[in-house]
C-alpha cells in the first residue's frame, strides 16, 4: 500500500505517523496489504462542502469524507481517496483538547476504515467503529 498526501492548504500533517497508521488498519482489517494506493487529501472549509453537496446531498463543511475507487488488488489503482478538512481539524482539535497531529490521525483512521467498508449509520455500527478506530490510535500512540 502506498500512501498519498496532497495538500489543496497549508498544514503540518505527521506524515511518517499517517503511514504507520495506515499500514497497521489495512493490515489488520483485511489481513494483508492493499497492493495500490491510498490518496489522503487535506483540503479548505469551501472544498469539501461543495465535496459533501455533490457527493452526499449535504450542503454543509464536514471533516472528513471518504470515497472507494478501485479494486485493492490492483497494484496500479487507488483504493480510495480520504479528504481531510484542515478548517474542521483545527475547530476539533481545540474543542476536544488534543493538538491539530491528533486530530488529523483520527479522522484518518476514521476515512480509512470508511473505505475498507466500515459505517456508522446505525448506533451499534456507530459503536463498532469508534472502538476499531480508537484500538488503532491507541497502538499507535503506543508505538506498536
């Protein structure tokens, strides 16, 4: 799996930490890695509204949005694509209490899961994901 990161605005990402983090999700999840890619988008407040209006019918900003594109097999293809909202990020980080890394990690580890077909639309998905992303993060942080 190779991890691309595209940046539409300006924004320290923890890049070494985005591949860990990456690798370690689609490793456990699917039990081998994805021999394409990933792009990681971070974009502006206006980009991923119109992303979410076109996309989602919801014509509002949002932190993060995920899209699968091609086969994981296919060693020339992208995966999916994780748009990231930088202007959602930093609001987030200051609200929980947690730097703008912290942040950007989760709702990496959110997008990710996303494309690899995890939802949260009903309460006990919801609860599922959480507790997937929140392992992830943990590891993560633990250095495992």
């Amino acid at each position: 799996m190779k991890l691309r990161i595209f940046k539409d605005t300006a924004v320290r990402a923890p890049v070494t930490r985005l591949v860990r983090l990456c690798e370690m999700v689609i490793r456990e999840e699917t039990g081998h890695a994805f021999a394409g890619q990933v792009n990681l988008v971070f974009t502006t407040d206006g980009k991923i509204r119109k992303l979410n209006r076109d996309f989602r019918g919801i014509d509002r900003t949002t932190d993060v949005l995920s899209f699968n594109l091609d086969d994981p097999q296919d060693k020339d293809g992208t995966v999916g694509e994780i748009y990231i909202c930088v202007g959602a990020s930093t609001r987030q980080a200051r609200k929980y209490g947690h730097s703008l890394s912290a942040e950007i990690l989760r709702l990496a580890c959110h997008g990710l899961l996303h494309v690899l077909g995890y939802d949260h639309a009903r309460a006990a998905d919801e609860k599922k994901m959480k507790a997937r992303e929140d392992y992830f993060l943990d590891r993560l942080s633990r250095g495992n």
